[in-house]
C-alpha cells in the first residue's frame, strides 16, 4: 500500500525564435507552477503451486491519483493568465497466469488480462484566449474511458540445440472520450465554435505468433511470423461519423546471427510490420492544450507500414576485458499522420491527418570499453549519430521535406587505484541540427567529474563536479554543479548515515538550448537553493 501527498513550486520560462521562410519572431512563456499530487496505490500478489509442474499467479493493481496544478503564465501575449488544471485518474489492472511444465523441454502456459483507466480533467485558463472582452474566462472539461482485456497461450519448447515458441492471443479494446470547450461570464456560458467532442473506439484483434531458433553450425537462424485479423470501429457522434476497418495482417521477421568466435559475432535482423492507432489522433473538434496551443484531428482508420533492418557486431573478450559493438539501424514508415500547423506569435493550431507518405530513420552507433591494467582504468567511448526525415506543413506551406542530424559522443573513465582515492570523469559533446527552407544548429558540451575517497572501509566521501555548456554558438550561460556525500556505515552495525550537500555552488537557475525544423527553443527551470540533506537508514 502507497499513499503521496506532495507539494511542488516551480517556476519554467520556454523561448523561441521562429524563423519560417522570411517570418521571424520571437514567442515566449514565464510559468510559475504550483502542482498538488495526491496518489493511493495498492498492490497484491498471490501465487499457488497446485503441482509440482504448475504455478498460478494473480496480480491485481489499483491506482487513484488526483492532481490539482496552478499555473501564473506572463508571455508575449497580449495578457498574462491565471490556469487551474485537475485530473484525476483511476486505474486498475488484474493479471491472471497458468504455468505448467509439460516436460523437461517443453511449457505451456495462458494469461488473462483486464485494466481499465478512467480519467476526468477540468481546466480552466482567465481571461478568456478566445474573447477577453465578452467572457471572463475558458473552461474545459475532458473525459476518457479506457477498457482493456487481453488473453493468450503460449507453448515453449527445445528440440536438441534449437528452441521455439508459438502463441496464440487477442485482444479487445474500448476507449471512450468526450470534451467540451467553453466560454464563461456571469450570464452566460457558450461553447467555442463547434469544439465539443464525444467518440468512441473500438480495437479488436486475434492473432497467432511462432519462432523457431536453429542453430546450425556457427549460424543461429531464427525466423518469426505473426498473423493477425484485425477490426477497427470509431464512432463520433457530433459529427455522425463512422468509420470501420477490417484487415488480415502478415508480419514476418528475420534474424541471422553469425559466431565469428568465442567472443564476437554478428548479427542482422530484419522486420515488416503494422503500426497501431491511438484515440489522440481521432477528435475532430479543438482541444485547449495550454494557452496558446489548440488541437484538432482528421481522423483516418489506416494503419502505417514499417520496415526495420539492423546490421550489428559485438566483442564481449573477458580474457582482455574489451567490448566492442557497432552498427546500424534503417526504419522506413509508410503512412503517418502528420501536422498541418498554424503558428504566429499569440497562437498556435495543431491539425494532425494520414498522408500515405514516408518518413525514414537511420541510425549508427560505435561503442567501446577496454581496461588499461597498467594504470588500473577502464576506458569508454560512446558514439551516436542518427538521421531523420519526415514531412509537415507549415503555415499554410506545401508538404515541406525537414531532416533533422543528431551526434552524441562522449568518453569516460573510471580508475580503480590500490588507494583510498579514486577518479571518474565522463565529457559529452552533443550536435543537433534541423534543416527545411532554413537552417538550425546547435552545440552543447557537458562535463561530469567524480572524486571517491575511502579512508577507512566504514567511511565514504564522494565530491561531484559538473559543468555544463548549453550552446557554443549562441550567447548562453554556462552552469556549474557542486554535490558532495558522505556515507558511514560502522562495522557489524545495522545502520547507515548518510550526509548529502546538494547545489553547493548556489546556481539560480539550469538552461538548455535545442532546435526544431523552425525554430531555436531555450528551457530555463529555476533550481532549488543550496541545500544539505541528511539520512539515516536501519535495517532489520
């Protein structure tokens, strides 16, 4: 059993600059953020050995979180807002699991599962953002019903050297939601245009999935397959519109792993696959997300193609105490819903619709890790670097063609000195960029520095210094972190005494600096003051 009740003061500024073709401007929010959690949380296990060979499991969840968050919002806008925001959220989940053991080599097991989620949201914002001269402020109320059951049985089994598995299931789901967005004075209440929602959707599916693992030689072959009959249904009743889909899926998968030796292989895998569709991309009226960003859908039933195809190599060598792992990854996916976005400097509407379009990932990454003996230090250089390509429409553009580049790298090392003081230190350099009709680029360096002395094996002190640097191309502030703990546990004792000084440095506040296909966007939260915290523990 949980119970948390807590309070959290915050205070969060966002800026962008906004560059689209030949517009440019600048929008910006200073939020002050009182949030009230409250959560009870309740769990039990049961577990029964009816046999020797079988095991019955039952697992039941219960959760009921109410959170209550104040907003003081000052921005470019023409006013500055007061928001109340309260959701609540009830979720319970049951787990029902047969295991039997049928042989040495072979299991059979089923699983029943049901959860259901209700979720009820009041918001409201003053003055109005729709018409601060007639109404005094917005209110919305949201509603969400989602019903979950699951169920499957499964049969595991070896054959000599090879294994394989094959599982038969489905599932049915129902999620409801309804929302209405309105305007409020004294005298009256009115609802904004048409934004009031209240649909349903329906996903059911049966399916039936196998692999089977063959080892032949030094080749590990494993082919898996998935069938599924799917049916969609999505009724939305302010607009009479229903929609219904019904399809048969073939997914298959391929995997190829190749023993070069004891201690590397490599490894190619590849997969076709469906995507799933989620209620968020099915209202058609405006939802309020904050105060200025409104939402809406054209809803579409269809489902996105994906291909995956990863190339992989891994050294694992003990003897020399080396990793090694290198690689690729290729996603193409076709069919999404994409973003047809209204942005000026007061507001921003969001309209999400299915083009049958592709967008592709590719990604490549480079690790490895060797111990130095000669100076007891293991060594780590980390490498990542990854391409996006995907598609939106800006302000009432064609369908623009965006590519965004990431490349994170980063070493670290370790020392395990025969002394009572040892070193960690790890330096990240981060670069990202976006490229449309404009240019946006940044980079970013981070330095985490940590002392470890251990004069007495009962006493432990650690010093950590990090040192950040949002943007070297961009005027921005650096920050400097300072934590220090002490930790002594006596010998043959049952407690613990830690001493933590936390922020000793006394920074006000952290940025950080990232781009988008339009725009430079700076974060800056504001940061507890130096504090010290100290903490006992005992066990019994």
């Amino acid at each position: 059993m949980f119970y948390v009740n807590d309070k959290i003061d915050s205070n969060q500024f966002s800026q962008s600059d906004i560059e689209i073709v030949n517009e440019r401007f600048t929008i910006f929010d200073d939020v002050f953020i009182t949030k009230n959690p409250v959560q009870y949380r309740g769990d039990l296990e049961l577990k029964l050995n009816s046999s020797k060979t079988s095991l019955l499991e039952y697992n039941i969840s219960f959760r009921d979180e109410v959170i209550k968050t104040d907003r003081n919002i000052s921005s470019n806008q023409a006013n500055n807002f007061d928001s109340f925001l309260e959701s609540e959220s009830v979720f319970i989940n049951q787990n029902l699991e047969f295991t039997k053991r049928l042989s040495n080599k072979k299991a059979l097991q089923f699983n029943l599962d049901y959860a259901t989620n209700d979720l009820g949201q009041n918001f409201s914002i003053e003055p109005s953002i729709f018409n601060n001269i007639e109404f005094d402020n917005d209110t919305q109320y949201a509603d969400s019903k989602k019903h979950n059951l699951s169920f499957k049985a499964l049969i595991l089994g070896r054959h000599k050297k090879s294994n394989y598995s094959f599982v038969v299931g489905g599932t049915l789901d129902t999620e409801l939601f309804s929302s209405a967005l309105l305007s409020q004075n004294n005298l009256q209440t009115i609802s904004i245009g048409s934004n009031l929602n209240n649909l349903e959707y329906k996903f059911n599916e049966i399916y039936t999935q196998g692999t089977y693992n063959w080892i032949l030689g030094k080749f590990t072959v494993s082919p898996k397959y998935s069938f599924r009959t799917l049916n969609q249904s999505l009724g939305i009743t302010q607009d009479d519109i229903s929609l219904n889909s019904n399809i048969l899926l073939f997914e298959p998968s391929l995997s190829l792993l190749y023993a070069i030796d004891q201690t590397s292989h490599i490894n190619f895998t590849s997969r076709i696959y469906r995507g799933t569709n989620s209620i968020q991309n099915f209202y058609t009226d405006g939802i309020l997300l904050d105060n200025r960003i409104l939402r809406n859908n054209i809803p579409d039933l269809r489902l996105n193609r994906n291909q995956n195809y990863s190339l992989t190599y891994q050294k694992n060598d003990l003897f020399n105490q080396l990793e090694l792992s290198l690689g690729g990854n290729y996603i193409k996916q076709r069919g999404n819903f994409f973003t047809d976005t209204q942005i000026d400097e007061f507001s921003t509407l969001i309209t999400t619709f299915f083009l049958p379009e592709s967008n592709e990932n590719l990604d490549f990454f480079f690790n490895v890790s060797k111990l130095l003996p000669w100076i007891n230090t293991t060594i780590k250089a980390t490498s990542n670097y990854s391409i996006v390509n995907f598609k939106n429409i800006l302000n009432n553009s064609e369908l623009r063609n965006n590519k965004s580049n990431f490349f994170v790298n980063s070493i670290f090392f370790k020392s395990a000195f025969n002394s009572s003081i040892n070193f960690q230190n790890k330096t990240t350099h981060t670069y990202q960029e976006h490229r449309s009709e404009n240019l946006f680029t940044n980079q970013s360096i981070e330095n985490e520095l940590k002392v470890i002395f251990k004069p007495t094996k009962q006493l432990v002190l650690s010093l950590n210094y990090n040192y950040v640097v949002p943007s070297f191309d961009r005027n921005s502030n650096n920050f400097s972190f300072l934590e220090s703990t002490i930790t002594y546990k006596p010998k043959d004792k049952n407690w613990q005494l830690n001493f933590t000084g936390v922020n000793l440095l006394n920074e006000k506040i952290f940025e950080q600096i990232n781009t988008s296909d339009a725009s430079i966007n700076r974060q800056r939260v504001d940061l507890l003051n130096r504090y010290i915290l100290l903490n006992f523990g005992y066990n019994f």
